[in-house]
C-alpha cells in the first residue's frame, strides 16, 4: 500500500479501515459498552470501570490477527487479547450480550457518518471552485456539441454551472441521508436484545448517545438498505465527478484545447514521450467511478438476506466499504484539486467555434451570452 495506496485511499478513509484504525473505533465502542453497562448495574461496576480502562490501551494486533486465524471467529481474537490484559473479575465481563454485528455495524454507522462528513467538505470546496469558475466565465464563448458532433455556441461559464448545480444536489442528498445512516446498531443475539431483559432499550440509547449515533427505531442486523443506500450515493457522487473529468479530458486534446489540467511539478505524463502532458487526474476520476459502482452494485446483492441474520450478505460490507469509501475519497480530491486548478482557453474556445463556419449555420454563430449568463447567475443564486 505504500507505493500505491495513494491512488485507492486517503489518510482519512485509511484511519477508518486499516487494522489500527478500525481496531480503535471498536474499542471505543466496547468502552461505550461497558460503561453504560456498568452504570445500569448489568455488570460489576469494578468491572466496568477495569475494562474501559483496557479500551483506551494498546492492542497487540500481531496477536489479535494469530487469535482471529486460530479460533476462525471475526471478533473472538480481540476479545481473548483484551481479556489477557484484564483481572478474571472483570474479563469474564466483557463483550457481555453483544455479538460481532453489534459492534461492526455500529462501526459502520461511525464509518458512514464520518465519510458523509469527509464528502460534503469536500464537495463544499468544489462547490466553491465551480461557483468561481462559472462565474468567471459566464460570458466565455465556446461551441456546444451534442452527440459528440458541433452544435450551437454555450458559455464556459454555462458547462461549470450545470456542473456546480449536479454538486450542489449531491450535497442536498447528503444532509438527506445523514441522519437515515448516522445510526448504530446493539441488538443482541437475533435483534431482540433479551440478552440484557428490560434494560435492554436504556442500554442501546445510552451507548449510542455515547458515540454520537442515532438509535434504530428497530434493529437492522437483517436489513442493509442503509448500507446499500450510502454506496449507491457515492456511486452517484463519483459518477458526478467521472463526468467532469471525461469532459475535461476530451476538451484538452490537442485537438480541441479549450481545456488543461494545471501541471503538478515533479510529476512525469509518459516515459517514453516526454513532451506529452496526460490528463493524469481527469483519468483516474473515471477509474475511480467504476470502482465505487462495482461497490455500489455488490452493496445492492446484501438487501435480499435470509431470517434475522444472514453472513453472506453481511460480511460482504466488510470488502465493499473500504474500497468505496477509499475510491470516493481519492475521487472527491482530485475533483477540487482538478477544477482549482483548471487552466481555460477562451481564445481556443473562440477560434475553434470560428472555425466552424459552413458547419454552423453563420446565424447560429454568435451565442446567446445574455441567456446564459443569466442561467448562471441563476443557479449561482439559488443556494447563495
């Protein structure tokens, strides 16, 4: 990963995945836990107060992985190397009444919550830069093309701002789906939570409150549309992103060259033709796209599952997030560092619609710039 990791995650979405990172948010899950158990008297308070101690400690994660391999349980290797740390008073206290879901899939609420929350900042600064950049060049002439053929004069500032309106939407859908998908989960062994009798409501509402997750109105050990629905949204917002890039990286063929990608300093286009400048961001915006719909489709095979808790469709998360959530995040970026720092060539854009004439009817040649500013103004308004 530390040659191209890079190109699949970010230091954000890693700390959410990668063994220590993702072993962190269990234990403070496992500290709510104990902590709220402890003080409705469903464990010792000793107990209670010991292992949340242990939580905040460091885990030997060599030994968890041999643990995990030997015993072929998902959470049973963590569980035998915490209760190593602990006095048999309080190690016998641990985990009580919860199961692997509990824990995982109150990690995927945190996971969803925090990438929703790393998608609208970003989105917010693309928001800003194609705000800038409509804005800029709402009177910039260039040719509109449909069906990839000569069409009629636009503006650039026109194309950025059907842009920036499709970014915007992204942003309404998220503060939509946030509290639909910031939800935890403690449920016990099939959903009922009778592992912890009357109490067992107070306890989910007090070890959610703990992490900052809402409460389900019912458990979803068996019903994964908050996870299909949360891949499904970065698929639309990377599909968003591709689009850009696929236009940007077909208007700066030399060919056209209305477009460029402002150069990165160190950074080679091709090894063999060093005069080449490869739209290396527009590129990879697309790859990226495909690997959060393929992540998005797989997310979409766990809504049919079978009685109260079906692994096979499950586990599926555990493969599909990471590479969702790392992707999307690589996408979201190189999105704002792509339109930041986008390099336009009114004078191209000009010339090559002059160029047209014969093509396009000569009465068609000059824009309707009045109309199209004010549809930018229009959508720049809008959310202002």
């Amino acid at each position: 990963m530390s040659v191209y990791g890079h190109l699949w995650g970010t230091d954000e979405t890693r700390a959410l995945f990668e063994d220590e990172g993702r072993t962190r948010i269990w234990l403070e899950i496992l500290d709510a836990l104990a902590a709220a158990q402890g003080e409705l008297g469903l464990i010792p308070a000793d107990a209670a107060r010991a292992i949340c101690e242990r939580m905040r400690e460091p885990v030997d994660l060599e030994a968890v992985a041999a643990e995990t391999r030997r015993s072929g349980h998902s959470t049973l290797g963590l569980i035998r190397v915490l209760q190593a740390g602990l006095g048999k008073d309080a190690r016998e206290w641990i985990y009580y009444g919860a199961t692997v879901q509990d824990v995982t899939d109150t990690w995927t609420g945190l996971v969803m919550q925090r990438m929703l929350a790393i998608a609208d900042r970003d989105l917010a600064a693309l928001d800003a830069a194609l705000g800038a950049l409509a804005q800029r060049h709402r009177q910039t002439v260039m040719l509109g093309r449909t069906h990839g053929q000569p069409g009629l004069p636009i503006t650039f500032g026109y194309k950025a701002a059907v842009w920036l309106a499709e970014v915007r939407r992204h942003r309404e859908r998220i503060a939509q789906a946030a509290p639909r998908l910031a939800v935890g989960q403690l449920a016990g062994a099939v959903g009922t939570l009778s592992a912890w009798g009357e109490q067992g409501p107070e306890l989910q509402r007090r070890v959610l409150g703990r992490l900052a997750l809402a409460v389900p109105e019912i458990p979803w050990l068996s019903a994964r549309d908050r996870v299909a629905g949360f891949a499904t949204l970065l698929a639309l917002i990377t599909g968003t992103l591709a689009k850009m890039g696929n236009e940007i990286y077909n208007l700066q063929r030399a060919e056209i060259g209305e477009l460029a990608e402002a150069p990165t300093p160190g950074v080679v286009g091709s090894i063999t033709m060093p005069q080449k400048h490869n739209p290396e961001r527009s590129e990879h915006l697309w790859t990226l796209a495909r690997v959060v719909r393929s992540s998005a489709d797989l997310a979409l095979e766990g809504l049919v599952s079978e009685h109260e808790r079906d692994g096979a469709a499950w586990k599926t998360e555990w493969e599909l997030l990471p590479r969702a959530c790392g992707a999307a995040a690589v996408a979201l970026s190189l999105a704002v560092e792509l339109v930041e720092g986008l390099e336009v060539d009114a004078e191209r854009m000009r010339a090559n619609l002059d160029e047209l004439r014969g093509i396009v009817p000569d009465g068609e040649l000059e824009p309707p710039t009045a109309s199209a500013a004010a549809l930018v103004d229009r959508a720049l308004e809008r959310y202002a």
